[in-house]
C-alpha cells in the first residue's frame, strides 16, 4: 500500500482510563493524545527507521488485513516502555488515507496462558473484539479484549474458522493495585494443594461432559468449603484463608478483581513522561498473567512471593497455527 495521509477525526479522541498504567497519568488534554497518536501512526506508517537510531530499541508492529467486504483495517502498534504501548486501530480509504477510529493502551505478554478453545465476538459499538476462553482452572469464563484482532479478520475473510489448536497469551492494565504478603507454605502443603487442585480440575472436566458422580463430589465439596470458612473468618482475616481468585468485577465484562502471587518482577521508565511502570508476571488460578501498573498507583512493594490485589483490565493475545493463513 501507499500511505499518502493520515486522517484523525479529533472529536473522537478521548483519555483511556488505563492509559495511566503505561506511564501517561498526566495527560489530560486533547492536543497532547493527539501528539502521542500520531507518534504511533508516523513511526509505524512512515518513519520506522527512525525508532532504531535510538539508545534503547522500542518495538514497533503494523498489520493491515481486508476483510470480506474489501474494507481494509490497520493495527498500529508502538512502545512507549517496553513491553507495553499504544495500539491505533483503523482503515484505509479508497485514496489510500488512513483513517483513525480509536486507540487503546496495550501490554505484551511473554506466558501462555490456557490452550483451551476461544470463541470471538464482535462488539457492537465499533469494530473491536471481545474473546472467550471457559477454562477450568481459572473458575470463572474468562472474557478479554481481543488485542490482534486483524489475524480474526483475516481468517475471516479467508473462511478459515473456527480455529483449533490457539493459544492465548493473558495480560492486563491495572490502575489500582496493593502488594499483600504470602501465605506461608511448607513443601509438604504446597504438594498437597496441587494434588486437591489436580483431582478438583478432573472432577469439574468430568462433570461438564455429565458425570452425576463427579457433579454430587463438587457439590459436596463446595458445601464443607463454605462450613470451614464461615467458621475460621470469625477469627482469621479472609486474605489468610483465601491464597487467590479471579473474579469478574463491575459492568464491563473484561474487567476483574484478582489476587495472584508474584512470580517475577521488574521496573521501566515511560520514554516520554519518565514515569516508573512496574511489570508482575503472576500466578492466579493455576493461570500464569502479566500485570503493569503505574508506580503512583501501586500501593507498597513488590516482590517475588508476594501477592498483588487489584483490578484490571484483561487482554488477551490468540497465537493462531500459522498454517491457517
């Protein structure tokens, strides 16, 4: 394609509400998301060289898909501290223009997360996606934003869905986090709760496919959990008894509360604003996820073997096979 111009409709651009987790917690006016919008699309569009003269190397990424109707979409992405950035979405005009329509923070995640099957819809307000992942270690349906969405389109349009054999990477933006402390955990209790994990997951797979046994052993089970803690919290405080969770959290569903324990962590500098962003690989469910959060809003000190409480925004990256396209 020939990239002539670059069309930005200002009456759309809007602040995100994470967009302080990746360092940008002071922009406020239009004129200044103006500027960082079109950094991502000159860089990735018209200038990429330019990213490689720079001390630190800052990934940048562009892929542009027609759908079944011959519209064709553009995913621009570009790092403003590494591993996390801004993704402008859009389309191409008949005169080769790019036609922005909206933005979103994004962060990379580096584990996979679940193998399980992903159902995808579209959203109704605009062209964005939402998936589903009903994974059994996790609890709950897990519902995300769709972060490439222009490998769905392509497939799509090439007929080739449904896909088997995706992995889904996890990763979210918080904007309210607190660092609690482990519960302390000798070798013989952490090897006795995978095994009670192991044998709940097996219960829960046989009983999705219609096994009354394994149905009356979780309900069962469930009910002696809810005795024991409704008799220890009268004494104990809650975060002692629960290790983690994963729950939904308000009306949007692609938000949750969770509590996970910090596998790894490391701490960036925004390259524009030098705000510090602090990156958590975390261990929530049995589910490995990536977490950043903007140092202001991270209430104490991370560190591996601690445990993270917040909310976030989840997102979620499919790896399709590569023999689909």
């Amino acid at each position: 394609y020939i990239f002539l111009s670059i069309i930005i409709k200002k009456g759309m651009i809007t602040v995100h509400r994470y967009l302080r987790a990746i360092g940008f917690s002071k922009v406020r006016k239009r004129e200044e998301l103006q500027a960082l919008i079109n950094e991502v699309v000159e860089q990735t569009i018209l200038n990429p060289s330019e990213l490689n003269q720079k001390e630190q190397v800052y990934a940048y990424a562009r892929d542009i898909a027609a759908d079944e109707n011959d519209r064709v979409y553009a995913e621009l992405s570009l790092d403003f501290v590494h591993g996390a950035g801004i993704c402008v979405r859009g389309e191409f005009d008949d005169d080769n223009s790019f036609l922005y329509e909206y933005y979103f923070p994004y962060l990379t995640g580096n584990h996979i997360s679940s193998n399980e099957d992903i159902t995808i819809e579209r959203q109704a307000e605009k062209e964005s996606y939402a998936g589903v992942c009903d994974d059994i270690k996790v609890g709950v349906t897990i519902i995300f934003y769709l972060r490439n969405m222009i490998p769905y389109i392509r497939l799509k349009a090439l007929k080739r869905l449904p896909v088997q054999g995706t992995s889904l990477v996890l990763s979210a933006l918080s904007v309210d986090g607190t660092i609690m402390m482990p519960i302390i955990k000798n070798e013989y209790e952490k090897q006795r709760i995978k095994k009670v994990l192991n044998e709940r997951n097996q219960l829960i797979a046989q009983a999705r496919m219609g096994d009354e046994d394994a149905i009356e052993s979780l309900t069962l089970e469930d009910m002696d959990t809810y005795t024991t803690i409704s008799r220890r919290i009268h004494k104990e405080d809650v975060f002692s008894l629960v290790d983690t969770y994963f729950m939904p959290y308000g009306v949007e569903c692609d938000q949750y509360s969770i509590l996970g324990e910090i596998v790894d962590f490391h701490i960036d500098k925004n390259r524009i604003t030098d705000e510090e962003v602090i990156f958590m690989t975390l261990e929530c469910n049995e589910v490995t996820l990536e977490v950043c959060i903007n140092r202001t809003d991270l209430y104490g000190e991370p560190a591996v073997g601690r445990r993270f409480k917040g909310v976030i925004w989840l997102q979620g990256y499919i790896e399709f096979p590569q023999q689909n396209f």
